[in-house]
C-alpha cells in the first residue's frame, strides 16, 4: 500500500455503504482522505480497486495496518482500534451489541440490497423483479420493526451522548429505504417506527453528520427528511 499522509484512507462512493463509515471516522476525530470510487464508469469493478477490495464492492478502508472491506467489519474494527462508538469487548453489552450490527448487515442490509439491483437477483424479468420487492418489502417491514422493539428498549451503545458505530449505520439505511428502490419506497415510513426515528433525528443534528452531509451533498435533514444526494463528486446510490 503506498504511504499515506493521513492515518486512513475511505474509498467512497456518495451516498453509498461508505456513508456509515465516513460517519464514525467523523464522530471518532480521525484524520482521514477520501477517494472516490467512479460508479459511472464502474471502476469498483476495475483491477485498481479490486486490488483493494477483492470483491470490487464499496467501501473500502486503507488503514496503516492493510485494506479492510466490508461495511460492517470496517465499522467494529474503527470502534476496537480507538475504543468509542461500542461496548468494548469484555463489557456485557458486547454480545448484544454485536448481534444487532450483523443483523443490521448481513440481514437488513442485506435485503435492501435486493430491491436497489433487483436484476442482480431476479433478472431482467419485470414480473419476477415485482415478485421479489413484494416479498422482500414484506422481510423488510419485519425487521425494521424488530430494530424499532430493540431501539424502544434503549441500549446503552445507542444512547444520545455517545453515538455507537451501528447508529449511524441504522440511520444511512433508513434513508436509503425512503430514497431508493426500483419499484418504489411506499413500503417503509420512518414515522412508524418512533423509535428508531428519534434515533436517527438525534444523530443528524450532530456535527460529524452535519459535515458529512455537506461532504456527500445530502440535504439539511438526510435522515428525517432525506432528498436525493446532489454530490459535488461521484454518483449516489
């Protein structure tokens, strides 16, 4: 990896699943560069990146210890390296902690995923791609609900004062479950979910959010009110 000036670099695209990192490199005061990452042109597929990032997905993190990828790995690894944004490993909260942040990746994330690029998972078939955002809406629906149960129930990690690496996480996915989606978002309503909706309105009051919104060209309210990102650089999601 060639020297770096700063002590991370964010491979990002707008609006992307590099949003929830960027946000804890902000809470967290690190210094960091961005690169952005051409969707336009594809370039997270192209030999360059995927040097970085083998799987050719955004984001991706230079550290001075080596790459990591992964949304979710890069978060726990940040809140580890620096000790803030997570229950530290031998806090009894650890546990719950970290069943929600891969519940928050590798289940919501994942279903999202699946109505932004329906083609990827149902083809090109119009009838099987409405098929398929019918039945994952509905998945959906469910888990949000469960995350708004859990967020109602007030854990410690996501308190107010001491935002946690999965809020900001939360908080990008509801905004791109109100944005996105190639058969429409009439399916999600923040305001159904008090709870999380709090949460996410706390979070974008904060100064680190503030700057990143700029940054990536969010809108004044990118979680509560959220418009589609008008980035100074790049392609948004």
């Amino acid at each position: 990896m060639a020297a770096m000036t700063v002590s991370y670099r964010l491979h990002y695209a707008p609006d992307n699943a590099s949003l929830p990192v960027r946000l804890a490199l902000e809470e967290l005061g690190q210094p960091y560069e961005t690169a952005l990452v051409d969707r336009r042109s594809r370039a997270q597929e192209g030999a360059a990146y995927r040097a970085i990032n083998p799987a050719g997905l955004i984001p991706a993190l230079e550290t001075p210890h080596g790459a990591i990828f992964e949304t979710a790995a890069i978060l726990l690894w940040l809140a580890d390296t620096h000790a803030a944004m997570a229950p530290p490993p031998a806090a009894p909260e650890r546990g719950d902690f970290l069943k929600w942040l891969f519940f928050t990746s590798n289940t919501l994330h994942a279903d999202l995923r699946m109505i932004f690029y329906p083609g990827q998972y149902a083809g090109t078939s119009e009838p099987a791609q409405r098929a398929l955002h019918d039945t994952v809406t509905a998945r959906l629906r469910r888990h949000f609900a469960l995350v708004d149960a859990m967020t109602t129930a007030g854990p410690v990690w996501l308190a107010a004062e001491a935002p946690s690496v999965l809020g900001g996480y939360l908080a990008a996915l509801t905004r791109w479950a109100a944005l996105y989606g190639t058969h429409g978002t009439d399916w999600f309503a923040l305001e159904s979910l008090p709870a999380l909706h709090a949460l996410v309105a706390r979070l974008e009051a904060r100064p680190a959010t503030l700057r990143v919104a700029r940054a990536e060209g969010l809108g004044p309210a990118p979680f509560t009110s959220p418009q589609p990102a008008r980035p100074p650089e790049g392609a948004a999601l």
